[in-house]
C-alpha cells in the first residue's frame, strides 16, 4: 500500500463516512476517500483512479452489498470490501458472508469488528485462500495439459539422476521409444546424450540444483534407430528431486539454418563466377583486338619475308636469315591464333561428330605424346554421344589438356580418358555460369600428377599464366582449351588436389543430327589466274600486300581503301568482277554488308571475307555463316592465293554469299 490509504465508500450517509474514516485516521493513516451512492458512480470512480479498499453499507437503500460485490467483480479488481452495519444481525451477516464467500469483514458504525463474525472471517479468508489456490492449480494443469498435447514440444518428468517418469507424445516421437520404455528405466536420461555432450548436462544439472532453473541450452539426443536429433532444452525443478524438462526439436531449423548458408555460399559462387567471368570476358576483348592489330603486322612481315625469299637463290647467304624471320613471325601467328581462340573470335567450321571415335583417332597420338612412363587409360563409354565443333579445334582441346597432364607426371603416372552422355540440372548450372540445363556428352581427362592448389585453379585459364619454369611455356594451352569450350557452348571444370592429381571435366552439347561425313578439299593445281579481283582492305599495308601477292599470280586487282569506294568502283567498273575479297571489319559499313550491297547488281560476283579476327557481322556466338568463304590473318602468299583459286573454281565448301535481311542475326 502507498502511504497514503484511499477509500472507495458505497454510502447515502455523510455522517457515517466520517464516522468510518475517523476509525480509519486512528491508525496513524493518512486517509483519502470518494463517496458514491450509487453503481454509475462507483464504475465511475474505480475507472478513474486505483484505490486500496472499498467499504459498502449494507442497509443503504439506493445501493445494495451484493451490486457492490457484482461490480468488483466485473471490474476485475482484486479489492479489499468492508461491509459496515450496525442494524444487521450477527447470523445474518455470517450468512451473507458465507453465502458471497469474498473477503470482506463486518464491522459496526464505529469500525469494530463484531465478535461473532471474527471468527468467520478468519475461515472466509482461509477458504478463499484454499478455492484460489486450486482454480491456479487446475488452469495450470490445463495449460499443461494443452501444451503437452499440443505435439509443438517434448516434455518430459524425471528426477535429478535422469530416471524419467513420465514423457508427452511429442518426445515419444522425437526420440523413437515407447512411454513404457522410458517409464520402466530400460533408458534413462543420460542414455540419450552423445558421449562429448554430456558435460552440458552435467553443468545444467548443477545449475538447477543450485537456483531451481537450467537456463536453455543447445545439444543433441539419440532416437532408438541410433540418429541424432538437434534440439534446445530447458529445465525447471518441480518438487525435489522432480524436474520438468522441455524439450524442442530443432531439426527444420538446422535444416533451414544449412539451406541459409547453401544459399548464401551458392551466391558468393556465382557473384566469384560472374567477376571472374566477366574479367576473363575483358581479357579476352584486349587479347583479341591485339591479335587482330597484330595479325595485320604479321601478315607483311610474311609476305614481304616471302616475296624476298622467292625472288634470291636458294645459295644466297640471307636466305637463312630470311626463314628465321619467318619462323618467328609463323610462331607469332600462332599464339595470336591461340589469343583468337581464348577470347572466341577464332573462325571455326563445325561439324557433326562422334566424340568417342575421335578420340579413338587419336589413341596412338597421345600415347606418344605421354611417352613410356605413363600409363594410358581410355574407358568406352555406355552410349556413344555425338556433338557439333570444330573437329581440329576439339583435337587441340584433347592434346592441350593431355599435354598439361604429360607435365604434372615427371616422374610418370596414369591418364585416363572417359567420355558419357550426361544431363546437367538446374543447380548445376546456377553454379557453373553461364551453362544452361540440358544433355551433354562429357569428356573427362584425369591423371595422378602433382595438382594444383586452390589459387592455382582460379587462374589457370588465364593467358599467359603459366606455373612453369621461364621459357618453358607459354600460359596459352588451357586458355585455348577455355576459348574452344565456351565457342562450343560448352562448359569445362576442373577437380584438382595437391599430391594427388587432377580431372578436367569438359561438357559439350549433345546433338541428335547424323555424323557428318568429313571430305578433305583437294589442292588447286595451280595458283594462278587472270580473274578480275575487287580487294577492299582499310589498313593500307595489308592491302599492299594482297595487291602485290594477287597480281604476281597473275591477277586483275582493283583496291579499295573501304566499303564506300568499292560501291563507286563496282557502279563505274564497265567490266565483270568475279571475286570480293574484303576485310570484316571496317569503319562506316562492314565486309558482309558490303557484300549484300553488291550481291544485288552483281550477283555471279563471289565472296571471300579475310579479318585477324571475327565479329558478330560474319560470326553469331563463334558460327561460322556456311554460305561466307574465309580466310583468317595473317594472309601469306601461299595461304591467300590457295584460298582465292578455290572460290573462284568452287572447290570450296563456300563459294556464294548468302547473306540474311539487315538485322537479324547470322547462323
């Protein structure tokens, strides 16, 4: 109570408040009180302020005991009532008292109790005492009884030493025995905890013992089937040495918890994936527009090295010099060409093959390759797959990858190759960017080399990088393989373990399309001709070469420096032109384009495109468009003037421009 006691009074006469509040003050009490005289007025007042005791006249005429008893009760405040009578008999007022059973006491007008009532008040009180004490007992027996059945959580009743006597459905399943198994002790508490997970029990025990209460803790209990199950429990001591335990099984948690972290492992892939994607899409825009720059160097290094060569006599002194020029220059075009293959711009023809019989080709190739220190496994496969690539491109896949396993086996080892028809699924394309779900065949190249360290895998694609010794290596071999996979859309992965060896594991679309039967083109006789050339070249060198090449084989050549001159020739040109030989890629109009202009007034007129690399105006994702003929940079005089004597025979697979509308894609 606050020290200052406030009085709610239920009565007509001004005189008695006083009278009652007078006894009141007695006490040493400093005494606030409200006189209401009827039911309003007390709501009222009970609403307004909280109060310490209420007190009810029983003879008032307008208010009556029990309507103040009603409102106490409707109010739900746990009040303190004093009747207070002077003309209520003794018997009368124990009755009342018994027949409402609150606690209130009767007093006379001067606040006395009566005596014949003291000693029912003291019963009222007890049995009240006794009736609240049971209805808390049974709502919480009812709330037990509920959230035991509820299933939401295990409860179990056992004693201190872990000896259960008793256990809710809800842990009967969660643990996998029977409640007569637990009962009966055939298993005690300490059964169910893992071995290492004992202390926690042990330390909780203590804890409990000490303070009453175990605070939650996280461990895991066996079921009867020997599994685990993850769960969270509390425990509260009832009645020495009785404890309740509850018990939460946090399986879907773990499970969600684990799916979270899957989640978010499986982002960070695909963001490291995206980054590195997208670093090696930018090397590869830089390697192949230096190739390209480069390959127009080349192509008049070549030819001028040519030209020098055919016109000196096989004896003169700088004829030596001259083919160590060109050697250099035809190694340089190589790794150009491999640049062209990393970053996707390298032409390539696809065919249709059987990926098992090609490898079987090439059994005696990589045997020699791996020499005689290392064993040479080919697995047949179940089911033969086919796909579409380039057949020499997929070759120099196969002896990339055999050559890097050769390296990593000094001291000799076991290859292994194995190709099988597989189905990708969506999860494994979420995490291998940019694969898309579908039928692959895979080829699958492993050996028991040295392997790689996990920073050695994140950049072995990489130009250039290379873990060999100066000198002894360029770093383009897996970035080749790289470029011809992606070009293929495909896919290449790579398992690799320090000591133990790795795999290389390359997927390829699979196909459905017949095998296409491979014929070599036969050689032209003779590389001369009289033929009317229109050549349209922007870079000036290159173009000079190609003229000169042309026109010492016989040739009428008319240049062009770009697209717009080679229409004003082509309107102007009162005779036939039979061959364009163009450049791809060229400001304001591309090659392809070019051609498609002139196709309308010339169309006997045919085409051969020439580029140090391809883009999209000729190539679509690496296609080659099968009605264009190609030659690829660094143009040589043998190279060029073959290329140009099988177009204008038709003895190339390619003869005609057959160019789609302005617009939509090629291939």
């Amino acid at each position: 109570m606050s020290p200052v006691l406030r009085v709610l009074m239920a009565e007509d006469s001004a005189t008695d408040a006083k009278l009652i509040v007078g006894e009141l003050r007695r006490g040493g009490r400093s005494v606030e009180f409200e006189r209401v005289e009827t039911p309003e007025a007390m709501r009222a007042a009970l609403k307004r302020q909280p109060w310490d005791l209420v007190t009810s006249d029983w003879s008032m005429p307008k208010f009556s005991v029990p309507a103040a008893l009603a409102i106490l009760e409707e109010s739900r405040l746990d009040l303190p009532l004093i009747i207070v009578s002077g003309t209520i008999g003794e018997e009368a007022a124990v009755e009342a008292m018994r027949a409402g059973a609150h606690d209130y006491v009767l007093k006379d007008k001067l606040g006395r109790l009566t005596p014949a009532v003291e000693r029912e008040v003291r019963e009222a009180k007890e049995r009240l005492a006794h009736r609240r004490a049971e209805e808390a007992l049974r709502a919480s027996e009812v709330r037990f009884s509920r959230l035991s059945q509820a299933g939401i959580i295990g409860i179990v009743i056992a004693d201190v030493h872990g000896n259960i006597s008793d256990a809710n459905d809800a842990y009967l399943q969660m643990v996998g025995y029977s409640r007569e198994e637990l009962v009966q002790g055939a298993v005690r508490w300490a059964d169910l905890t893992p071995p290492e997970l004992a202390d926690l029990g042990a330390r909780s025990v203590e804890q409990l013992q000490a303070t009453g209460v175990a605070p939650p803790w996280e461990t895991e209990t066996f079921r009867k089937d020997g599994s685990r199950v993850p769960v969270l429990v509390g425990v509260a001591m009832l009645e020495y040495p009785k404890t309740i335990a509850f018990i939460v099984d946090l399986t879907k948690r773990k499970q969600a918890e684990a799916g979270q972290r899957q989640a978010e492992q499986a982002l960070r892939q695909s963001e490291e994936q995206l980054r590195q994607a997208q670093k090696m899409e930018a090397v590869g825009r830089l390697a192949g527009g230096v190739a390209h720059d480069f390959n127009n160097v080349l192509s008049v290094i070549l030819s001028y090295a040519d030209f020098i060569l055919s016109d000196l006599k096989p004896s003169d002194p700088l004829c030596s010099d001259l083919g160590e020029i060109s050697k250099a220059a035809t190694r340089a075009a190589g790794l150009t060409r491999q640049l062209l293959m990393f970053s996707r711009q390298q032409v390539f023809e696809p065919k249709v093959i059987d990926l098992h019989e090609a490898l079987t080709g090439m059994d005696k190739m990589i045997q020699r390759i791996l020499g005689e220190d290392v064993a040479f496994l080919s697995l047949p496969p179940k089911v033969s797959g086919r796909v579409k690539v380039d057949p020499s491109h997929i070759e120099q896949v196969i002896l990339n990858l055999v050559v890097n396993a050769r390296d990593a086996m000094p001291t000799g080892g076991q290859l292994t190759i194995e190709t099988a028809n597989v189905v990708l699924d969506g999860s494994y394309a979420m995490s291998h960017l940019p694969t898309k779900p579908g039928p692959y065949v895979m080829l699958a190249v492993s050996d028991t080399g040295t392997g790689m360290d996990r920073e050695t895998q994140k950049r072995i694609f990489e130009p250039f990088f290379t873990t060999k010794e100066m000198g002894k290596g360029t770093g383009l071999g897996l970035s080749t393989v790289f470029g011809i996979v992606q070009q293929s859309c495909g896919n290449i992965w790579v398992y690799s373990e320090l000591g133990k060896g790795t795999t290389f594991k390359v997927y390829l679309p699979r196909v459905d399309e017949e095998v296409d039967v491979l014929r070599p083109q036969a050689a032209p006789t003779s590389l001369r001709g009289t033929e009317t050339i229109l050549l349209v070249e922007d870079e000036e060198q290159v173009r000079t070469i190609a003229l000169n090449i042309l026109r010492r084989q016989g040739y009428q050549v008319i240049p062009a420096q770009n697209a717009g001159e080679a229409l004003l020739i082509c309107e102007r040109h009162p005779g036939g032109i039979d061959l364009l030989l163009t450049d791809v890629v060229m400001p304001q109009m591309s090659g392809p384009e070019l051609a498609k202009r002139l196709a309308q007034t010339r169309p006997e007129m045919k085409v051969l495109c020439m580029s140090g690399y391809t883009d999209d105006s000729i190539v679509r994702h690496g296609v080659l468009e099968t009605g264009v003929a190609f030659v690829q940079k660094p143009l040589t005089p043998a190279l060029l003037t073959r290329k140009v004597r099988q177009v204008l025979d038709g003895d190339d697979v390619s003869t005609r421009i057959q160019l789609p509308d302005r617009g939509k894609p090629l291939g």
